[in-house]
C-alpha cells in the first residue's frame, strides 16, 4: 500500500449559510478555509436571501478557482405546535395538557396548545409517545376525541412557541413535500442549486415526486434524501438507490428511534449508501459548541473523526456556521480532524466489490482503476469525465490516491465536487492526439504540486469525447 504525498483532504465539507456567512468578508473566508458545499436552508430566509447568497458563492468561487456545490435544503412538513399566549410555560411530570388541533393559534396555555399540524390526532393513539423540543420534552397519548390529544407529561420543562413534535417510534403521515417546499424547489432551481435535500422522506416514491418537479421545470439537480424518519430505514435502500445521494439528518432521526440506536444506525447508513455507489453526508451538531466556543470539544472531535473513519463523504456544519461566533475557524477545525482521521490506514484499505460481477464497462474501469492505485506506486487518478459517473465510482473505494475529476462539464464540477477523494479540474479533451491531452492534463497537476515527472498517474476515459458513460479505457501514464 502506498500513500499520497498530498495534503488533500478527502473528506469534504458542507457549510450552512446564514447571518453570519452574510458579514463583510466571512463567505469568502469560509470558502477558502475549506468549505466544498454550501448549503441553503429554506427554513430559514426568504427566495432573494438563498438567490442573494447562491449568487455570492459563485462569484466568490471564480475569484478562488474552486467549484463548490450549492445544496438546497428544502423545509418539509413542520409538525409543530403553535403558540403560547405569554410565549412559554413550564410544565412538570406528571400533570395533563392537551394538544388540541382546533385551538386558535395564539391562545395556548399551561394546560393546552394548538396544534400547525391538524393531522396528528388521527396519527397517534394511546400510550403512544410523543417527543417535544427534540425529545426535551416527552408527552404519553392518554386518549384522542375528536381534534384533541390528551397526554400525561412524562418528562417536563419550558415549551415555547412552534416548538417540534415527532412520535417514538415515527408514524407520522405529513408527506414530505408541502406546497411550500414545491415552490422552493423552484426557487433552489432558478438559483442554480446542484442538489436539492428532501426533508422526511418515507419512501423512494417521495424521491421520484421532487425528481418529477425538477423535471418539469427544467432543472437538472440531484436529490438528496435526508434520512430522518424511522420509518425511511425500512426502505432504506430503496430510497438510495433512488436518490443523488443521503444525508444521515441525526437530529430528527435520533429523536424518532432513541439516541441509543443512533451510532449504529449511523454506520448502517453510511455503508448502505456506499455500497450502493451513492454519496453519504453525516450532519446535526457536529461541532455545535462552536457555536460560541473557539474550540471543538473532544467529543465533537470524535465524532467528526468517527465519521471519516466510517467512510461518509461529507460532514455538515449547521448552525456553527449559518449563525455562529466563528464560522471560519469550525471549519478550520472540522478540516483539521478530518485529515487527522484519514491519515489512519484503514481509511486507504478496501475490499468493496471484490467478489462482485460488474454489469457497467465503466464500473470495470474505475474498479481497475482505484485497486490499481492501492497496489502500484501511483500519485494520482486522472479521471476524464463528462457526467461524473466514474469519479463517484472511484470514491466508493477506501484510498489515499487523490482523483482529479477533469470534465469541460461545469455542472459535472460542481456535483462531483461533493464525492470523496475527489477533485474537480475544468479541462477538455478531444483524444485526436493523445500524447497533447496527456501533457494538457498531467501539466495541471504538475502546476498544483500533485506529480513531477517521471511519476505514474492512472488516467481513465473514453473513446470518444462528450460521450456520458462512455468510459471503457484505462490506462497507467509516466508523466512526461
């Protein structure tokens, strides 16, 4: 096994935007820090702040000569309650209160509150239990009439306003996509979005639903299924398979199966969706103390770590940066562990698809290409590509090789630019001489202090230029 001499990260990471990102200089700052996806959430801000801050990102990009990707996160169903009359009250265990979905909007009191999602009382039914707050609060369903939950409260504290509600356990039957979220979806596709992240999906049916929406208005960006409901784990792979790629949304997630069952879930997740050749973003409070604090905590440090080491292809900041004291010093520090964790060996070791029979040329090719790169004195993977298909291949094998994605394709830049360990160069290519393509791409990396000559690179491509999976040629390059 041979190691890269690079310092390339591979593992990439994801920045919210926010109020913070909006000061004078710090987008800037945070792009250059390290960040290689932004992502826009539409639960927050109005259309020209997501347009206003897509806009930024791509002209900031140019001056840095860098794709990033610009990830739409749409809302999804807010299964909320509504309000309080004095904005807060403080329950204790054991009392009763009602959730009551007939109640008007602001009239809630210690004994009651009204309900933004009227369907939850033909959802639940008794002893079922349901977590306030992110689970801070727990409610037991002691019966339903009508509009009106009756509960005992089992764990209290202060509920506000519009706080959340999720049943253990999942269940919930909101659909995934609101008419909010379609006109969103919009919106992220005139802005130039090139993923939109699904809040709550139950199936791969609500997967093909945003695919069909973003057909129909002509936008050509991949879906991400954010997996956070219970039941979604039991058509996991389903839902994979259907999708651009993942994300393990930690947050609701945790609440619906129990914080016990998380971690495992997790790496479940994360191995599902590389063995499916798709990528796999962990997210929720990743380094949260950062929010105020300089430094990460150990914990955070870990769990950061853990990630890497389990394989994911992006960690996601969220509020640390979207509306943090410190947004570019969290990315700093996440890109910081990310590299410590993949100097460990076994991120470089792989066996995935080993005694696998291949059904796709370019499956073959980038197979024999990354195992390869693990057993012959390589510096680096020239990938020539039009769709990205093969560099996502590529980045399902465990390696420290780094693989430039070279496409003249720029939307192709921006999405594989989320794939780990790998790399998107603008370059194009017409094979009519082979000898001037190799020294127009191995010049490239020469130029970025990736190869010398005398140095071998794997290059992969096909036959003929502008072909989408068109790879079926590999071939083992000293660069000149």
């Amino acid at each position: 096994m041979n190691s890269t001499t690079t310092a390339l990260r591979r593992t990439k990471i994801i920045a919210t935007l926010g109020p913070a990102t909006d000061q004078n200089g710090v987008l800037s700052a945070v792009l250059a820090a390290g960040v290689d996806a932004v992502r826009l959430n539409f639960s927050h801000g109005s259309a020209l702040d997501h347009q206003r801050r897509a806009a930024a990102v791509r002209e900031i990009s140019q001056t840095l000569h860098k794709e990033v990707a610009i990830i739409a996160d749409l809302q999804g169903p807010k299964i909320r309650i509504s309000r309080f009359a004095a904005e807060s009250v403080q329950l204790i265990a054991g009392q009763h209160f009602i959730l009551d979905a007939s109640l008007a909007k602001d009239a809630g009191t210690v004994e009651q509150v009204g309900l933004d999602y009227p369907a939850l009382p033909t959802d639940v039914k008794p002893d079922d239990k349901l977590l306030l707050d992110d689970g801070r609060l727990v409610f037991n369903v002691l019966k339903i009439e009508g509009p009106r939950i009756y509960c005992n409260v089992l764990v209290g504290g202060k509920l506000s306003n519009n706080k959340g509600i999720n049943r253990q356990g999942g269940g919930l039957t909101a659909k995934a996509l609101t008419d909010k979220d379609k006109q969103d979806l919009i919106t992220a596709i005139q802005l130039g979005a090139d993923y939109i992240a699904i809040s709550f999906p139950r199936s791969a049916s609500d997967i093909h639903e945003a695919q069909s929406l973003i057909k129909a208005a002509n936008g050509t960006a991949g879906v991400i299924a954010k997996i956070e409901r219970a039941e979604a784990l039991d058509e996991l792979d389903a839902i994979i398979e259907a999708a651009a790629g993942v994300m393990v949304a930690r947050g609701d997630l945790g609440v619906e199966i129990g914080d016990a069952a998380l971690p495992e879930v997790q790496k479940w997740i994360i191995n599902r969706a590389r063995a499916l050749d798709k990528p796999v973003i962990t997210a929720t409070q990743m380094m949260e103390t950062m929010i105020h604090n300089a430094i990460p905590t150990r914990a955070e440090v870990f769990d950061v770590a853990n990630a890497v080491l389990d394989g994911t292809d992006a960690v996601m900041l969220s509020a640390e940066t979207a509306s943090g004291e410190h947004p570019v010093l969290v990315v700093e520090a996440m890109a910081r562990v990310c590299v410590g964790a993949e100097s460990q060996r076994s991120t470089q070791v792989s066996k995935h698809r080993v005694e696998c029979y291949f059904t796709k040329i370019e499956e073959v090719i980038a197979m024999s290409a990354m195992y390869a790169a693990n057993h012959f004195a390589v510096k680096a993977i020239i990938a020539l590509t039009e769709s990205g298909a093969t560099p996502l291949l590529m980045s399902r094998i465990r390696s420290g090789i780094p693989i430039f994605g070279m496409t003249r394709n720029l939307s192709t830049q921006r999405r594989i630019s989320l794939y780990r360990g790998v790399y998107p160069v603008s370059c194009s290519v017409e094979f009519a001489n082979i000898a001037q393509d190799d020294l127009r791409t191995t010049d490239i990396l020469k130029k970025r202090g990736i190869v010398q000559t005398g140095d071998f690179v794997l290059v992969t491509h096909g036959d003929l230029a502008g072909e989408v999976d068109g790879t079926n040629t590999l071939r083992v390059l000293q660069v000149p």
